[in-house]
C-alpha cells in the first residue's frame, strides 16, 4: 500500500476510535513510525514534465511535412503558423483564440513586410488589467529568403499569410484559426 493509501485508512479509523494513550490516532507515534516507515520504503517519485529543446522544434519545421509552405497538408500548416504565433507573439491561448480575419483585426504591410493582429471587438482578455493596446500583436517579417533561407522558413508572417490564403475558400469563421479536420472552416475551440 501506498503511504498516502495508509494515511486515509488511519484518518478513516480515527474517525470511529478513541484517542489512544491521550493522543489521537494519527499522532501516536507508533502510526507516526508506522507512516514514515511506509514512505520510506515506497517514496514518491514526482511527475516530472520532459523538457523539449525549441531548438530542436523550429529545425523540425524546416523538414518535409512543413515546407514548401505553398504544397504541405492543411494540418501541417495549421500547426506550423499557430506554433509560430504563439512563439512570436507570447499570447495565451484565449489571446489567439479571439484573434480574428475580419479586416480591421488582421493586417499586413506592403509586401508582407510586418503584420498586425487584433482581438476579435468586445474580447475581455482572462487578465483584465492588461489594456486593449498591448492585446494587439505587430510582428516584423524576418529577413527575406535570398537573405538567410534558413531563417526566412520560420517566418511568422509568411505562415500566416499563407495560412489566410490557404483557408479562405473554405472558411465559415472570422476567427483567425480554424478546424482542418471533420468541421473544416469551423472556428476551433480553445482545447
């Protein structure tokens, strides 16, 4: 048994015994050796998260299943430009959950120089004291393919302009990302 297992079991006795010598059953110091005697012989090992190096995430993204943009599956776009995004602009979920298309949220420079995300109107961000201007994401294009070809591949604006492109035959949402599987076009949720 596991001592959190054997700590129940002596809450649940204690609750119908006596005190014991004066002391209540979880104080005696038998249970208290019996307890520490326990956790030493099974000790509890944390769940810990694996780290993930972003290093080795962005090369990923320069292999087969995410370039050439113009050709890869719906899927693996959506990943790539949401990943991108999120790394980029340092949003939560929510945050690009409520970014929107519509003309006055979505905005690109000339020649897709740089890009300007907006909220969809009426959004209440999950901290309300940040105020409405810094929920608005300007993110500058990296340097241009014939300048480092390496580098130009993870292009959050690019992503995103491509996934625009992509997506707007079959888009039913003005949300900025969308299904790509069963519900294509639908909006996606925040899970």
């Amino acid at each position: 048994l596991s001592p959190f297992t054997l700590k129940v079991y002596v809450a649940a006795i204690a609750a119908y015994q006596d005190a014991v010598d004066g002391l209540s059953l979880g104080k005696h110091h038998l249970i208290i050796r019996l307890l520490r005697g326990a956790r030493r012989l099974n000790p509890s090992c944390p769940h810990l998260i694996p780290s993930w190096d972003l290093s080795v995430v962005l090369l990923g993204l320069w292999r087969v299943h995410f370039e050439p943009l113009a050709s890869v599956e719906l899927k693996y776009l959506s990943l790539k430009t949401t990943l991108l995004i999120a790394l980029t602009s340092i949003k939560r979920v929510g945050d690009l959950h409520d970014f929107s298309i519509s003309k006055t949220c979505l905005e690109f420079g000339s020649a897709d120089s740089h890009m300007t995300v907006r909220p969809r109107p009426g959004y209440v961000p999950k901290v309300p004291t940040t105020p409405f201007r810094d929920q608005v994401v300007n993110l500058q294009a990296l340097p241009p393919e014939e300048a480092d070809p390496a580098l130009a591949l993870l292009c959050p604006v690019r992503a995103l302009r491509t996934y625009v492109d992509c997506t707007r035959s079959f888009r039913r949402s003005e949300q900025l990302f969308v299904c790509f599987g069963g519900q294509q076009g639908n909006a996606v949720s925040k899970q």
